[in-house]
C-alpha cells in the first residue's frame, strides 16, 4: 500500500497515531500516512456521527495515548461519506421524536447519575468507618469525595467499572487525600522508574494511619491535616 492510498476492506478499521503534519498519520510501525485529497478529518465529539462514518466503508481511525488514557483525534474518511452521515443526522436530530427520545435518555441519564452517586456517598461512608464521636467530620469527608470524584467525564477511579464500588470508594479517598492532606503535589519526585508509585505508596500507609485515628475515635493531633483540609 502506499502512503497516498488507504487500507481496503469494509471491516477494516485500521488506526493511527497523529502524524507530522496537518494530513498525516503515524502507523504502528513508524511510517507516515497521507490522507487522500478527497479525505477529511472528521474530529471527535459526536459518537453517533463517528459510528456511521466508520460503519460506511473505509477510514482512519486516529488516537493519541497520554499517560495511560487513550484519547480520539477523530477519523480520517472521504468527505462525500462525512457529508452525507452528517446530511442524514441533522434531517434526523431535527425532528420532534428525536428531541423527545433525547429529553428521555437525559433523564434516565440523571436518574442514574444520581443513583449512583447515592451508592457512592454509602461506599465511602463504609470504607471511612469513623468513630460515632466523629460523624460529623465523617460525613462532610465523606461528602467532598465523592463531590470531586463522581462527576460524568472526571477521569477519576469513581467512574470506572472495572473494579467494584468499595474499591473504587477506597481509591478515591486515598487520592483525595493525598492532594489534601499531604505535600505530593508540591513534591519533586525523581524521574526514576517505579519512584512515583514507591512515594504514592507511602504516602497511602501515611493517610491509612490518619484514618485509624478517626476509626478509633481518638483524639487528632492539634495540626490534623484533615481537619485543616475540611475547614
């Protein structure tokens, strides 16, 4: 195949790296592909524009990898399909059964948005366990978690499936703890391998021991870091 020429196949769904220049992409090997004159980028954003275009007949699917997510660049196809999948969708989204099947999904969706965010809260309410004489802390702490970390799109471990809720509720504190309660944002951590997750372990056990003080219902020290984090 040459650089000018795309993959064939109506099940083909090859996909690339950004390439060098405004029209390019990288393969898995290194090479450098050009998209055809007739081709344009179709970007990210709408999925059920992306999903026609893909299922129509050949294009380039293009991703870029930052840190360990993988995040769309869109997809290269020509631009007579774009046209007409983009044509066919706005005849679609204009009508009246389309905007009340959108107002229905938007519901269901907030329903279990909230659903879920209740199942959160308790989760991270069991994982925290804290003392009667400290509910109230508890609660509030309880309360910032899952505020930060169960929004739609965060990114964060909340939003995952593919560990259990308790888990993802243990995680989450542990991770909102250690932006809040201790120096690892400011820290300088050296580039060595594995030293990031050696410090984020220690800084784990440190935030673990702060969590058996509220556990047991003792006192916390004067400078407690939660406390000052929850004022």
């Amino acid at each position: 195949m040459s650089d000018q020429s795309p993959s064939r196949g109506k099940t083909a769904s090859p996909t690339f790296g950004p390439g060098p220049t405004e029209r390019s992409v990288r393969a898995s090997d290194g090479s450098v592909r050009h998209a055809p004159a007739d081709w344009e980028l179709l970007p990210p954003g709408d999925a059920g524009a992306t999903r026609r275009v893909k299922a129509a007949g050949e294009h380039w699917v293009v991703q870029e990898k930052k840190g360990r997510r993988m995040f769309s660049k869109g997809v290269w196809a020509p631009a007579t399909t774009i046209a007409k999948v983009r044509s066919e969708l706005d005849a679609e989204r204009s009508t009246e059964a389309y905007a009340k099947r959108r107002q229905a999904d938007a519901t269901r969706r907030d329903r279990a948005q909230g659903e879920y965010v209740e199942d959160f809260f308790a989760a991270v309410t069991r994982f925290l366990d804290f003392h009667p004489r400290h509910a109230k802390l508890g609660e509030g702490f309880a309360k910032a978690v899952t505020e930060h970390a169960t929004p739609v799109g965060s990114g964060t471990v909340a939003r995952t499936k593919r560990i259990p809720v308790e888990q993802r509720a243990e995680a989450a504190v542990i991770a909102w703890m250690r932006h809040q309660t201790t120096a690892y944002d400011s820290m300088v951590i050296p580039r060595v391998k594995g030293k990031r997750r050696e410090v984020r372990r220690m800084l784990a056990a440190r935030s673990k021991e702060l969590l058996s003080v509220y556990r047991r219902g003792d006192a916390p020290a004067a400078n407690c870091p939660l406390r000052r984090a929850m004022q």
